[in-house]
C-alpha cells in the first residue's frame, strides 16, 4: 500500500518456493566456504521460483519506485548458462578451471572468457566473505559464552 510493499505476500511466495532443509544445507556450506557452483546452481533455482527479480523487489518496502534492478534476468540466464557450461568437476572444484578450459566453457555457454574470469572472480569473492562472515559469527558466539 502507497509505496510500502507486501512484505507479506513476499514471505508467502518464500516459504512455498524454499525447501527450508536445502536453504539451512546451503547456509551451512556458505558459511564454511564448501559452497560450490552446485550449490550455486540450486541458490538460482530458488531465486527463480520466486518470480522475476522486479517483482521481488516491488514487494520490498521503499523498493517499488528504485529504478531496475542492477542484476536482470537476462544476466542471470548468462550466469546459469556459464555455471552449466561446466563439467560436474569443475563445478565442484572451480580452482581447476584454467584457461583453456575458461575458453571452452566460454563456447559452450556462447558468452565471453572475461564474462566468465568475471563470474569466476566473483565467485571467489562471495566464497571469501562468507568465510570471513562465518568466522566473525563464530567468534561472536564465543565472545557471548564468556561473558554469561
């Protein structure tokens, strides 16, 4: 209503589109950075069922009257198509993937080997925040035990 979103309707199309034992597996593997393009793969499938992202984010408070979103879904078609362009090896092991198989994965996927140097890279970034965020909530949960 006016601009407020449907924070409601939003949680509702959540919970029938997020197996909640995948989402906590998921979590888990982020949180340890064992997190790998599979698991990459099934984060997008949740994402999809969702619905395109404009919608999502209309129904986010304050969202509806921001312009596009910075990541569209013809991007997340090229990132899906790039991650399926790998053999189940390197999906699970992305720290094999050398130049020539950069190249190949660029022509199975129809994209560029910088589109796919470009995923690859933030790839590892997420891996490394996620590491680095797990270990923080670790030592928070540590620094709470000594203090009780």
């Amino acid at each position: 209503i006016l601009g407020m979103g449907d924070i409601v309707g939003l949680v509702e199309k959540a919970a029938e589109a997020v197996d909640e034992e995948e989402a906590e597996r998921l979590e888990r593997k982020l949180r340890t950075a064992k997190f790998d393009f599979n698991d990459f793969l099934a984060q997008f499938k949740m994402m999809r069922k969702l619905g395109p992202l404009e919608n999502i984010l209309g129904m986010l408070p304050g969202m509806s009257n921001v312009p596009g979103p910075s990541v569209d879904d013809r991007q997340l078609r090229r990132i899906e198509a790039i991650v399926l362009s790998m053999t189940p090896q390197e999906r699970t092991r992305p720290d094999i993937l050398n130049a020539r198989r950069r190249q190949r994965i660029a022509r199975g996927s129809g994209r560029t080997v910088t589109e796919v140097n470009d995923l690859l890279q933030r790839f590892n970034q997420m891996r490394k925040l996620m590491k680095n965020a797990g270990k923080m909530k670790r030592k928070l949960k540590e620094l709470q035990r000594l203090h009780r």
